[in-house]
C-alpha cells in the first residue's frame, strides 16, 4: 500500500467509543461529513501516493473549520482549493490554514512539503462542547483532566498505527508548547515513539496574537523543519 492508502484507511476506520465526560462529543468528519473522505482522499492521492519516508508534525485535535471539514488536517476548504488543486463546495476559512500555509509556500509549496511531511493530530478526531441550548463549540482534549484520561488509550492506539506508514521517528514536530507539547512529551516519556518531541508554537496562537510578527514564527518553522 502507498503512504496515502495508508492513511485513507487509517480515517475509514477511525471511530471513538470510550465514556466521555457530560456535554462533551466527538467530531469525526469521516463519519458527520458526507465530502470529507472524498475531499482528503483525493488530498492524499494528490501528494501521498508513494512510499517514501516522512517526519510526522502532530497538531492538537481537528477544529470545525479545518480539518473538521476538509478531514485534512491545518487545510481549511479555501486552502485546499487555492493551494491544493482539490475542488470543495464548502466555503470556510481557519486562521490556523492560513499560517500554515504561508510556512508551506516559504517552505517551497504543497508538493515540495508533503513530500518530507505529514500531518496529523495528538488525538485525530476533535471534540465539541455542547450547552443548555445545544449549540457547540471546539473543545480540545486537554481542557478537561476526565476527557484527557478518556482520550489517552485512542491516541497511542491511533499514534501506533501512524508510525506504520512510513514515519522517520527521529523526531516528531508538536504545534503547540503548552499542555500539547506537555502531554505529548510525556506520553513520549512513557512509550518512546519518538527519539525527541520538539515544540512549535501553535498556528491559531500565532495568527491571533502574534499575527503582526508571523514571518518570525514561518522562518522559526523552516529552520526547524530542514
């Protein structure tokens, strides 16, 4: 199977069946989304269809804009059209796409990164809050001690089947130098996936609160990265 097989497969599959503390739900896109399997299918199609060896940059959790729509993780509906080639119908716009893909312009454009890259998530499905009058807002696996403990199990489950498909576990690239680097770095400690953890700051910190300095942040990803 090539690397994009793999991973089409992998989100096929993907499903969480643990308790989860009240209010809290899952959002899976491969299962809530009748075009995101097709969409990140032919995503990975486009760009993952060989089996050369690549460094794995893991973000939090998929949010409703981006990876919760597109199922591509950091590629919200806009990015995939103007940079990937992959037609959407859906009209949504994440800030978090938008840094990370101005990195990847710098870095050379999508067929030059996801040549060397691939990226995914701590834990690969994203939650939701939901409220007394049952709107939702994203929810991330670390805001609460009961969701984090819920989660653990899935994501080195989940993290395991990844590293078969042709990751490099030199090291591992963590968006986030907060409670994701925290987690991640210990549950690291713990397993020894990987021979070093090292933490980037996250896209969404970066676009909304150190938007006027972001080409600091894009280069401190390239140095990192090559």
């Amino acid at each position: 199977m090539t690397f994009a097989e793999k991973i089409i497969d992998f989100n096929q599959h993907l499903t969480f069946i643990a308790p989860l503390p009240p209010s809290i739900g899952v959002m899976n896109p491969f299962r809530e989304n009748s075009e995101a399997l097709a969409i990140s299918s032919a995503f990975y199609r486009k760009f993952y269809s060989d089996q050369q060896r690549r460094k794995l940059i893991l973000g939090i959790n998929p949010g409703r804009l981006g990876g919760g729509a597109t199922g591509v993780p950091f590629t919200d509906p806009k990015r995939l059209r103007s940079h990937c080639g992959i037609a959407c119908h859906m009209h949504l716009h994440e800030p978090s796409s938008a840094f990370i893909y101005e990195m990847i312009d710098a870095y050379g454009g999508p067929k030059a990164f996801y040549q060397r890259y691939y990226i995914s998530s701590v834990c690969p499905l994203g939650f939701v809050k939901v409220d007394a009058q049952g709107r939702e807002t994203n929810y991330n696996y670390y805001d609460s001690k009961a969701l984090t403990l819920a989660i653990t199990p899935f994501v080195v489950d989940t993290l395991r089947t990844q590293l078969t498909f042709g990751i490099d576990t030199k090291a591992v690239f963590c968006l986030g130098t907060g409670k994701n680097y925290q987690f991640l770095k210990a549950l690291n400690h713990k397993y020894s996936f990987f021979e070093e953890v090292i933490p980037l700051e996250h896209p969404r910190y970066v676009m909304q609160y150190k938007s006027k300095t972001k080409d600091r942040y894009i280069a401190k990803y390239l140095q990192a990265l090559q």
